[in-house]
C-alpha cells in the first residue's frame, strides 16, 4: 500500500474516533475547545495561504461570527443543565450531532465566500501533505507564533474599543487641524516636494492588520516637509480626537519596540502643494471618518471617509502626482511603495524611533 493511502486511511480514523469521541464522551468546554482550534486552523490557513487582503478580512469576520455563534449553541440551547433538564436523551444526542455537525460550518462559510474568485483557500491534499519540507514547518511554526502573539486578549480588546469610536457613513472628526498647523503647512511651500510616509506603529489594530496583510509596515502617512513637522493622516486619533483626518507626531509611530518608518520624496511645484495645503483645510472644514467598511468593500460612502493609504493615494492623484494609475483593489500602504515601478518616489531615509538616539541613526540617501 502507497504512503499516500496510508495517509488516507489514518485520516478516515482519526474523523471516526473524532466524531465518536464528541459523540459520547466530550463536555462543553470540549467542544468549544474543538471549536476554537478549528478557528485557529482556519484562520492560519486564509493567513498564509495567497490570496485577496479583502478577501481574507472577509473569511476572518466570518470565521468569528461562526465561533462565537458555536459556542453560544453549547452552553445556551444543547448543554443547557448537566442531568439534561427538560430535555429527553434523544433530543441531547440530537444537540450532539448537530454540535458535531457545526464543525463544517467555517469550511461552508470559505467555500461560499471564496467561490467564483481567483484567490484559492483549498486545503493541501494528502499526497502534498506528505511532502512538506522542513522550511514550510518552520515557516509555519513561526507565522503561528506570530499570529499567537498579535492575538493577544489586550490587542483584542483594544481593538474592538477602537472600532466602537468609528463610524464609516456620517463624519465624525471635525476641525482637528489648527490654524498653527496651516501656517506650519504653509511655510513648506519653497520645499519642491511632498513626503510620503509608511510605518510599522505596533498599534493594536495594526499588529491585527499584520496577520492578514502578512505586511511589516501598515500605515501610509503624508508630510508636507521633511522634517514631518506636518504629518497628517486618517487615523484613530489616538483617542483623542474622533477618528478621520488627524495630525501625527513621531510619538504616534512609536508603539511599539521596534517601530520605524520610511520617508520618501515626490517632486511638485509650489502650485501643486498648495493645492494640497487648500485640500487639507477643506477636508478639515467639512468633516472626515475613518473608512473602517473600506477595508473590506474597497467603497467610501461619503468622499472625505477614507483609510490611510486612501488618503495618501488620494491626495497625491488630486494634485498630479501620483506615482501610478489607481488599481481596481483598495490601495495599502506597502502598494504606495511597490506599484511605483517607475520609481517616481525617491527614498529619504529610515527611522528606527528605539534606537539610542533615533535622529542619528536614519539613513540618508
């Protein structure tokens, strides 16, 4: 008998005793054990495996609904009491296959929302299985560990704190930049270009991001000097202001050991960064919010709703000076950087904002 069978057969057994140890002997806390490593599985799987960052933020929402939507079936409708209450032995054992049955759920669920796209989320066959090297473990090992950290309860909690502040329809953020900040703004009109700013902050919601993007740096900024006196994006406002258009200063970069950023350069006339300064102020007049649903549907449902990237991309194709045509999927902020194949953006430097002295060690070009 080939491996490959052998793998096959072991596989069959291990669903039976799987299925037949549920069946009669697992507790609740068991099955949701079961449960949350299936999540686990599932959610490592959309991770690594190639494919749309959209469609991936659209497998891990749905992959939680149904775990949260799992449990709550355990300890709410089939494990009600321990002597089973008002509920016959027939009816439990009912629950229990349908417990059982619920473990398909997170597969139905990537079928249904991977179906008719490019990206693929199939799992590897047995025959593949059988043949993975040592570097595939290691990188698994270690995208795991990665993903167990960024996972963490206080990353979450943070995380669903901040999503309580947004609002991705109506705006929210209103007048955050000041009068001194236009002023500062407008001192940088005999610089000859605009700065482009991606950075690896540490934040919650951006070590989140990095489990699907798979992406070190996961915010896109924009500066009007180089010096980033003037460094504005869409952000959460650090609970401060409302999420939207926001000014950042390097502390905002910083959160985490080994925060950094990269600067890069766009030449632009005078006109077209007072262009840029006047569209500013009017974004900052009408009002702003953090396009959180424009992760996932790539839509703004009002013009001034917008991501960071957006923004960045945004204003830069506004004023002329885009570095390449706008994609049909949402720009991120490595895109920025990757899709100027005609390298209209000129490197500045690199700032390691831990090291001893994080002025002295940016690296000039």
């Amino acid at each position: 008998m080939s491996l490959e069978k052998h793998f096959a057969n072991l596989n069959k057994f291990f669903i039976a005793f799987l299925i037949v140890g549920l069946m009669f002997y697992a507790t609740e806390d068991l099955f949701v054990m079961t449960y949350i490593a299936m999540f686990i599985l599932v959610t490592l799987k959309a991770v690594l495996l190639p494919g749309e960052m959209r469609i991936k933020i659209v497998l891990i929402l749905a992959y939680a609904c149904i775990v949260l939507v799992q449990v709550f079936m355990i300890y709410r409708l089939i494990f009600v009491s321990g002597d089973y209450g008002e509920y016959t032995r027939q009816v439990h054992i009912l629950g229990r296959f349908l417990a059982i049955a619920a473990l398909i759920m997170p597969v139905l669920a990537s079928r249904f929302i991977v179906a008719g796209r490019r990206a693929s989320f199939h799992l590897p066959s047995i025959g593949s299985a059988a043949t993975i090297g040592l570097a595939q473990l290691v990188r698994l090992k270690n995208a795991a560990n990665d993903t167990r950290k960024k996972l963490c309860l206080d990353n979450l909690k943070d995380a669903v704190d901040e999503l309580t502040r947004h609002n991705s329809f109506n705006y929210i953020n209103n007048g955050s930049l000041t009068e001194e900040y236009f002023e500062d703004a407008k001192k940088t009109l005999n610089d000859p270009h605009i700065y482009v700013i991606i950075s690896k902050t540490g934040s919650p919601v951006s070590e989140l991001m990095s489990i699907y993007t798979r992406k070190m740096y996961n915010h896109a900024s924009l500066s009007f000097d180089r010096d980033l006196q003037t460094t504005i994006s869409y952000n959460g406002g650090q609970k401060v202001y409302p999420p939207g258009l926001n000014y950042e200063m390097l502390e905002f970069f910083n959160q985490t050991p080994d925060a950094r950023i990269m600067v890069y350069s766009i030449a632009c006339t005078k006109e077209q960064k007072q262009m840029l300064i006047n569209k500013v102020a009017q974004i900052n007049e009408e009002g702003s919010a953090y396009n959180v649903t424009g992760l996932v549907t790539g839509r703004s449902y009002k013009p001034n709703i917008m991501f960071c990237s957006q923004f960045v991309f945004n204003m830069l194709e506004y004023a002329g000076l885009a570095p390449f045509k706008k994609p049909r999927k949402p720009v991120s902020p490595t895109d920025i950087i990757e899709l100027d194949y005609y390298k209209k953006m000129k490197f500045e430097k690199e700032i390691r904002l831990n090291e001893p002295d994080f002025e002295t060690t940016e690296i000039n070009h």
